[in-house]
C-alpha cells in the first residue's frame, strides 16, 4: 500500500567500506546508503525514494570513531545523535553540538539517527549541518577513486543535492579541535518538541589573547535551500568584547543572510525575526560560554 509499505528492494550490510563502495557502484546509480534510516526509511514508505538496493553502513567498525586526534575531534560517520547527547566530551568542550543534538527529533530518533545521515541527507531542516558549518568542520568521504576531504562549506549545493558523488560514502566528520577560549551555542526554535526548526541559528567562538573574540562562525538552519552560513554577522564580532549594541548588530546581519521561505512554519518576516533573536542569544551564550568578559 502506497504511503505504508517501500518498495521492493536487496538489502546487504557489508562489513567494510570498500565492500559497501563496491555494492554502490556495481548497483550503477539504483542503490543507496542506509544509515540509521531516520529519513530514507519514511521517504521510501511515501515512494518520494525507490532505491533498488541499500547498503546499510552500520555494521562497519570503521565508522564508528569518537576521538580527539592531533587538531581534530573525529566523529564517525555511523555515531548515532545521541551518542554526542550522552558524551561528557561533547558536553564539556563542543557544547554547540551537545545543545543541537539534545533538539534533534525525540530520544527513538536520536538512538537510530547517525551523524553522518543527518549531515548527509542534505534537509535545510536538520540541525547538524548549519553546527558544522560554524565549526569549521571538514567531511572525510571516500568512492571508487580514494579518499578526499570536502570542507562543510562546500558540501551543501541545493536541497538534497551535496557534494557526495552517488557511490561515494561519508566516512568521518571531522570538527577543529576544542581550545581554551572556545565556546559554542545553538538555539532552535520549533513548533512542538521533536520537530524541525522554524529557524535555528549556531555560534562558534573562539577569544584571542586580548579575550576580544578572535574567531567568529554563525549558521543558520531551515531559513534557506540549505544550511546558511552568515559570513558578515560573523566577521562583525572580530576583534569585539561585544557590547549589548554589537549582539544586535551581529543579529541584523544574520537575519540579513537569512533566505527563508514562507511556509506551515510561518511567513518570512516572522522567520527573519526568529533568526535575528536567536542570533543574539546564541552570541551572548557563546561568548560566556569562551569565558568572554566585558
Ligand atoms: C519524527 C522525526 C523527527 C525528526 N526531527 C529532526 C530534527 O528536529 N532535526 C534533525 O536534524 N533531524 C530530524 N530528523 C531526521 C533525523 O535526525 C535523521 O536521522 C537524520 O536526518 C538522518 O540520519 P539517518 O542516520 O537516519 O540517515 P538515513 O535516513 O539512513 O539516510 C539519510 C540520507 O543520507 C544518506 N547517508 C546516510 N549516511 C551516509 C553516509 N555515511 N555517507 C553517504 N550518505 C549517507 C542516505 O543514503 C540517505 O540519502 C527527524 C526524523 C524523524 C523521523
């Protein structure tokens, strides 16, 4: 029945990436990698998506990496969200990440739910991809021809179109590691618990030796075709112990960087002021967050 049961598809589960590259390719376009199955699943049952095989990828170790390692925090393509929830690491030195995946769908979803689906999928409505972006992270992806690193700013094309060819598969995120003088938050405004934001707006911080800000990442979520970054609120805080009048200005210019659509979530002048008062907030907790002082 159309709208319950997916169609007809294989189903294999290899046990190493090189396997699941060969199941892409030899499907030649027809397959598709499944993850926790948290947005394939439900757009197969609703025949938006027919893939004639899925390669489910969470039966390779590999993936499941959760270290820091040199300049970088690696997160495994196959972690699941609420690993980053229950992880004192992420709570205590990447708090942008642990106060998103706290507002992520509802506890079932975050168990299934990986990181590498949700920065994958390629929905402007998940709330991954707009942290990554303000973080710096990179994404580790690996096809039939090697490994490369794709930066998270270029990743994100169009709704549902990144950067992945179709047999490639993302292995690891990885996310500059956490410094004295860091701090992050996200801020997600939603119609009900567990649902997509109506906007939602990440900060990344980082103080230089003055304790002035000395690096600035702002991004925005579900206010456009794809996470946003807002490269001009962000470059405003450099070099600014911000004053209340400085937090504004800042969030003028992430509403400003803002597309939104008017949609079930509401009319566009109304997600705009969502982005410019979550931008503040999310700034100012930032900031307290990087031990900022005034
Ligand atoms: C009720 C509900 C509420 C939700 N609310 C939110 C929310 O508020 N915020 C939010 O961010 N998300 C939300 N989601 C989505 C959820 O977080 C998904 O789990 C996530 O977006 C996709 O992760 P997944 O592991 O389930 O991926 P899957 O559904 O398995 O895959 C999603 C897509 O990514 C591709 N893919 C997955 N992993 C890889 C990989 N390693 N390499 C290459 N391609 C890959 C798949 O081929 C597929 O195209 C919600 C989902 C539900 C069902």
């Amino acid at each position: 029945m159309v709208g319950v049961i997916p169609p007809e598809f294989e189903y294999h589960a290899p046990d190493s990436v090189d396997a699941a590259i060969g199941l892409l390719q030899t499907s030649a376009g027809g397959a598709k990698v499944l993850a926790g199955g948290m947005s394939l699943i439900p757009l197969m049952k609703l025949r938006l998506a027919g893939p004639k095989v899925l390669v489910d990828i969470t039966h390779i170790p590999t993936l499941y990496d959760f270290k820091e390692e040199g300049d970088w925090l690696i997160l495994g393509a196959a972690r699941r969200i609420n690993d980053l929830n229950d992880s004192k690491l992420i709570g205590s030195k990447y708090p942008l990440l642990g106060d998103a995946a706290a507002h992520i769908a509802d506890p079932l979803v975050r168990n299934m739910g990986t990181v590498g689906g949700n920065v994958c999928h390629g929905d402007p409505g998940n709330d991954l991809p707009a942290c990554m972006l303000a973080l710096g992270a990179q994404y580790t992806v690996r096809g039939p021809k090697g490994s490369r690193t794709i930066p998270a700013k270029e990743f994100y094309q169009d709704t549902f179109v990144t950067a992945l060819d179709p047999s490639e598969i993302l292995t690891a995120v990885q996310v500059p590691k956490a410094q004295p003088g860091d701090g992050g938050a996200y801020l997600k405004m939603e119609r009900k618990v567990g649902d997509f934001a109506i906007a939602a707006v990440a900060v990344q911080l980082r103080l230089d030796a003055g304790g002035a800000i000395g690096q600035a990442g702002i991004a925005l979520t579900n206010v456009g075709p794809t996470a946003l970054l807002a490269p001009k609120a962000a470059a405003y805080l450099l070099k600014k112990k911000p004053t209340d009048a400085d937090l504004l200005a800042a969030a003028k210019l992430a509403a400003e960087a803002a597309q939104p659509a008017a949609d079930l979530r509401g009319p566009v002048d109304f997600k705009r002021g969502i982005v410019q008062t979550l931008t503040q907030r999310a700034i100012k907790q930032a900031w307290t967050r990087a031990g900022g002082r005034s």
